[in-house]
C-alpha cells in the first residue's frame, strides 16, 4: 500500500527540494508501532532538517517531519504499548517522516494525551511542552516566587515556557518581536511583555525585579538575545540556550558569568530521549498533570491543510507565525491506502 508524503531527495531550501509523492506506508517492527497520521506540527528544525544544516542528517531520499499526532493502526508486533485507535503524539522514528498518511514511532515515544486534546492539540504538544518543561524543572529548577524572562514568548517553545512558568508561580517577562505578538503573550499569561527594539529590557527588569534581575532566562533565539539574557540575569540566575532561531550562535562572555555567578545551561531534549528515558517517562507524566489541573491548550495560530506545507515551513522559519503551526492531513491527503 502506499500513501502520500512530502520527500526530499537533496538538502536545499523546502519551497525547491520538497515533492508531494507517493510512497510506501512504512512497517513497524517489533518495538514501534504505526500511527495514521491525523496532523504534524511544523517545526523550525524541520527547515534545518530539509536544508541540512541541522545537527543530524537523515539519510536520504527522506520524509519531512518529525512531530505529529494520529491514531494508532498498528500496535507493537511485540507486545505492550498503545493500543490501537488510541490518539497518541510523538516523534516520528529516525527523526523524519511526520509530514506523511502515515508514520513509524517507537513505543516508547508514542505518547498518549491529555484527554482534552484534540489531535491538532496534540500535534503541536510533545517537543514544545516537554522542551519547555525539562528546561524550567529538570535543568533550570525552577521554584515557585522565582523570575523568568522568555524570548519568543509567543513562539513554539515560549509560549510553552510561559504557561508552565505561571503554572509554577513563577512571574513571567515576556520579550516578543510585535504588538500581535505582544497581545498573545500577555493572553498566556506573562505578568509584563516587551517589544524587542521598542523597550529597553534591561531598565524594565531592573525596575520589576527591584535591581536585582531576573532569576530564570528561556532562550531559543540565540544571536543578539544572548546579550540581553546576560544583562538581565540576576545573581545565581541561570540562561538555559535552547536554540538558535535567528540563526546565528550567541558569542558568551564568561566573565561576566564569574562576576555576578551565573549559569549557562544548554537544553536539548531530544538527548533525553536515548540517555535518559526514565526521565522523559516521569516528566511527561508530571506534564500531563500540569496541563489538565491548570487547562493549558497549546497556542496554534494556524491550522493548514497539508499540500500547504513548503509555505508552512517559510511562515515558520520567517519568524512571523505565533504559537504553533500545524497541518491536518485529511483522509483524501493520506493517498490511496483506504
């Protein structure tokens, strides 16, 4: 049987080297499992993917893609796991292949979701929300009363940082690139929003914090908000680098980390999910907790129908989209596999 999937066959920019093809619905083995793909988030690593300048280079010809959400068709041949129909959201296997009818996931990252989660919900859920959370608790250790400024906070993974943040007790800055942005972040909850190039960010937080900065940063930008992170950051705070969207790495001064006793702290989920599964397990069970006793529902600005998908991934990658985009992958979108 064969479905419909966007390949590539040669790194370049998404709009040239992406073809909407029909391909064979992959098997899983024992150890997987196989989800008829509902909807996909799109990622900014899903541009990097497709161009190759991300850390890791699928083999190809390759499927775009690796956060989605759908039904399971196929249980574990082994045994164990989800069971089939049951709605679960993951990260497609090898790292590439979410933008397609169906999908491989290995058990362990096929997850099951809150139960107020639809699949778009659900799609646009498990890299944000787990990235957000290993970031405050397991490499932040956040506390309740402490500070937290979040670059992007209208993005991916800030808008994620900001309503775990709150749901903590934590007050929250948000710092975002426009006065739309500016309304969907103070609509998650920061207590204070500012507008990168239009307020200063460091009178504000001196001002807020009583001259003493903030105790948490949240950085997936990169580039020049690195300097703002370590202007802001307080004594004994901590600026966890979570990616680099402007596409440039930040350059760090590590005196100034000495002088007033900060910490650098990088965040890459993804390493969890081989070195420590144990605790990807129990933190998303403490996530899971977290979204249903406080109601959060992933900000998603656009659902998009899944031939759109090159022009999803350059709304992304432009840094104009808010919260999460995702495509809905419709039956007739899935190929002939009915």
């Amino acid at each position: 049987m064969n479905m419909l999937a966007w390949t590539f066959r040669e790194f370049g920019d998404p709009s040239a080297v992406l073809e909407l093809a029909s391909v064979p619905v992959p098997h899983p083995r024992p150890g997987q499992v196989l989800v008829r793909v509902d909807a996909a988030a799109v990622n900014f690593a899903d541009g990097l993917l497709v161009r190759g300048d991300y850390q890791i280079r699928p083999p190809l010809p390759a499927i775009a893609g690796v956060e989605l959400a759908g039904r399971v068709v196929v249980a574990d041949p082994a045994g164990g796991g989800p069971e089939r129909r049951t709605l679960v959201a993951g990260m497609a296997s090898g790292m590439t292949g979410a933008f397609a009818g169906f999908a491989v996931l290995d058990r362990a990252d096929a997850q099951t979701v809150p139960a107020s989660f639809d699949a778009v919900s659900a799609a646009s859920f498990t890299v944000s929300y787990q990235t957000a959370w290993f970031t405050l608790h397991r490499r932040c250790g956040l506390q309740a009363g402490e500070t937290v400024l979040v670059h992007a906070a209208a993005g991916g993974v800030g808008s994620a940082s900001v309503q775990l943040a709150k749901a903590h007790g934590a007050t929250v800055i948000g710092l975002v690139g426009s006065a739309a942005k500016r309304a969907a972040a103070l609509d998650l909850g920061c207590d204070q929003v500012l507008i990168r190039g239009e307020d200063d960010p460091v009178a504000v937080v001196k001002e807020l914090t009583a001259g003493r900065g903030v105790d948490v940063v949240v950085d997936p930008v990169g580039g020049s908000s690195h300097t703002i992170s370590e202007r802001v950051v307080g004594f004994e705070g901590r600026i966890a680098i979570v990616g680099f969207a402007s596409g440039t790495f930040p350059v760090v001064r590590a005196e100034r980390a000495l002088v007033k006793n900060y910490s650098i702290i990088g965040v890459h989920f993804g390493l969890y999910r081989t070195k420590r599964p144990d605790l990807v397990e129990r933190g998303y069970r403490e996530l899971c907790d977290t979204v249903e006793r406080f109601g959060i529902e992933p900000l998603v600005s656009a659902v998009r129908p899944f031939r759109d998908a090159p022009a999803a991934l350059a709304d992304v990658a432009s840094g104009t989209s808010l919260g999460r985009v995702v495509l809905e992958i419709s039956e007739d979108a899935a190929g002939s596999v009915r």
